[in-house]
C-alpha cells in the first residue's frame, strides 16, 4: 500500500488546499479502498485515456445509503497535477527532485555553519529537515517574517522533545540567494 501527498505536483498552495493525496495498493486490496480508482485504458483510436473505475461502487449507485465512501471530487486537482507531470516529463521530474535533493543539502550545510544552528538528526533527508536553535523558536520565526522569510515551522508546538526546533522545507522554488538569506537572518556564519 503506497500514499502520498500530492500537493507538490504543481498545486498551488491555496491557504491550505484543496489538495489532493494519492493511494495505490495491489489489486487484492482494490474492493477494500475508500474513495474513487482511476484506470488506464484504450480509447477508439488505441490512444491511453485514463477513466473512474469500478463505477458499481456505492457511491455511484447507492448514494443514499453509503456510509464510508462520499468523497468530494478533487477531479480539477488531480488535472492540475497531470497537467505539471506531464509538462515535466520523466526527466523533468527526475531533475526537481535532484534540486530539491541539492538545494537542501546546500541549506543543511550553510545552516550548520550559523552560530546558535545544529541540524537535529544526521539522517538521510529529501528537502526537510530539523535545525535545533538556541534562540526561542517563535522569536526567530517572527524576526525572520519581519525580513519576509519563511524560517520554517516550531516543531515545539507539536512535539514537546522538539521545543527547539523548526522544521526548514527547501525546494526547487528557493535560489541559493534565498538560502544564504535565511542563514544570515539566522545569525551569520561561524
């Protein structure tokens, strides 16, 4: 059972969505998922289209008497994602991946060199990761937005054993400019 959040595939981030999130699982599962399936099939001219399946599912025909599969219909979504997919091409997205991949082993690395900076866990990571501060969390994250940037989230609120430390996201959206920025709003290097 594979699921994800789909937001990054070219969805804008409309404060706080609608989003859509994708789930794929073997065919011996298919019967047992919530929710609408997507197929691939030939149309009359052998060219691949893609339709709603297994349209005998209950929230097709006996509306009235679901219980569990209502969902609304992220259709418009879903097509902005293939759209950005499709665009991208399979190098393309090979290729954002790898700048997500660099630029947040750029930021991991600039940012451990700030005094007052520590990268929490030494894990692997693919464009978030943990920066322990000395500074309180939210009074950095304030003086950073007074300088326009984003710092990124006081995992204090929601995990206590973390009350030091933000959560930084870097994608392929973020310049090598506007990491430098961060790290010297953050305290300069050492």
């Amino acid at each position: 059972i594979v699921a994800g959040e789909g937001q990054a595939l070219g969805v804008p981030m409309s404060f706080g969505g609608p989003y859509l999130g994708f789930f794929a699982t073997q065919e011996k599962f298919m019967r047992q998922m919530p929710g609408r399936l997507v197929g691939a099939t030939l149309d009359r001219e052998g060219r691949t289209g893609y339709v709603l399946t297994l349209a005998t599912r209950e929230q097709h025909i006996r509306r009235e008497k679901a219980t569990s599969n209502i969902c609304t219909s992220q259709a418009l979504i879903a097509l902005i994602a293939t759209i950005y997919m499709e665009t991208l091409g399979k190098t393309g997205l090979r290729e954002v991946a790898l700048q997500n991949l660099r630029k947040a082993a750029f930021a991991k690395e600039r940012l451990a060199r700030v005094r007052g900076c520590s990268l929490r866990f030494s894990g692997p990571t693919f464009n978030e990761f943990v920066v322990q501060v000395k500074r309180r969390p939210a009074d950095l994250l304030k003086g950073l937005l007074r300088k326009q940037i984003i710092g990124g989230l006081d995992l204090g609120q929601f995990y206590p054993e973390l009350k030091d430390c933000l959560l930084v996201c870097v994608t392929e959206q973020n310049s090598r400019e506007e990491i430098e920025a961060l790290a010297k709003a953050m305290g300069g290097g050492r």
